[in-house]
C-alpha cells in the first residue's frame, strides 16, 4: 500500500511532510472537497488500496491514526506507522510492489 488518503484534519500536516513522503515513493491523495464523509472516504481507501491518515479516533481501518499535534513528533509517529504497515504486508503481495526509480534517459530531452 503506497497510496495515502488525506482526512481533513490532517490536510495541513500532509502539506508539510509531502515532499518527504513522495521521496519514499507514497503517492498522496486529497480529496477535492475536504468535508467528505468518513464512509465516502474509507470506501475510496479499500477501491485504490489505500490507507486513510487521520487524527478521528472512529474512523474504519485501514488507516493510520496520528496523535501528536506538533508537526515533527507526528512525522516521527507517521514513519513508525508507515514502516509497522510495511512490515504486515507479505512479499508476495502486489499491492505493494517495490519502489521503481525511474530512469533518465540521456540526450532525450527529459
């Protein structure tokens, strides 16, 4: 599972850690009006494979529940989560296939 699902309340925080989190190849999804309704946005979760991030203590699994409310602890709590979600998933599954580096191709203008 590398695509995560942005709740609202923790649409400011994924702002800031994005850029790290696309460095270690998670695709970050928002939705176009923040204020969906948690089932909307644990139905889209299961359709993609993805994990919701969220601060909402009731929200369905999968998710990824974020307690701190300073940005550098709940980035430290998010990796440990990330990596804890990882860990579950077996080998074989291909939801979650290894992270492919592009590769530049020289002269082509890219």
């Amino acid at each position: 599972m590398r695509t995560l699902i942005v709740d609202a309340c923790t649409a400011g925080f994924m702002k800031y850690v994005e850029k790290r989190l696309r460095l270690m190849g998670y695709t970050v999804l928002y939705p176009r009006v923040y204020w969906v309704d948690d089932d909307f946005l644990h139905m889209y979760a299961r359709k993609v494979g993805g994990i919701v991030v969220t601060m909402d203590k009731g929200f369905p699994e999968p998710k990824i529940l974020i307690r701190k409310n300073k940005y550098e602890e709940a980035w430290t709590e998010l990796c440990r989560q990330l990596r804890r979600v990882r860990e579950t998933v077996s080998e074989g599954d291909v939801s979650c296939p290894p992270r492919q580096v592009p590769i530049a191709h020289v002269g082509s203008g890219f």
